[in-house]
C-alpha cells in the first residue's frame, strides 16, 4: 500500500480508519439506544478486518466489500453527529 498511496496518502488513510473507529468505538460506549451501540460493534470489526486484510490485498477497491464499508461508515458519522449534537443543546 505504501508504494500505491505514497506516505501523504498513507497519512490520510491512517488518520481516516483511525477516526472511523474512534466514532465507532464512542457509539458503543455512550450510546443509550442499542441498535446504534450494535452498529459501532459492526463497524469496528468491519474496520478491524479492514486493516489486517490490507496486508494482503487492497480490500476498499472491493465493490462489495466497498460498498458495505462506506454504508456503514455513513451511518456510524451520522449516529456520532447526531449524539454529539444532541450532547451539546
């Protein structure tokens, strides 16, 4: 991956898996609904498996893997956006 993305792009998709599961992971914590605590469980083992398939192939130009991926990335940001918002009124 190194040699197709380069450090930058490395840097970027560090930062962005990283930030992904951070939103996961807070969902699962402090979430009182259980539907978006069980989300946050499924979107971290998906970004879990993610990272070590990575060592073997490039698993985000899946299109099936891909698609499921940025499903679930979608909804776990809005499930965070909208238990942050509401956290701050």
């Amino acid at each position: 991956m190194l040699g197709y993305f380069g450090i930058v792009g490395m840097g970027i998709y560090a930062v962005m898996i990283w930030r992904l599961f951070r939103a996961s992971s807070w969902l699962i914590k402090f979430s009182p609904e259980p539907e978006y605590r069980r989300l946050g469980v499924i979107f971290c083992s998906i970004v879990v498996f993610t990272i070590f398939y990575n060592f073997i192939e490039r698993i985000l130009q899946i299109r099936g893997f891909s698609l499921y991926f940025w499903l679930f990335a979608g909804l776990v940001i809005n499930a965070y956006n909208k238990h942050q918002h509401h956290r701050i009124e």
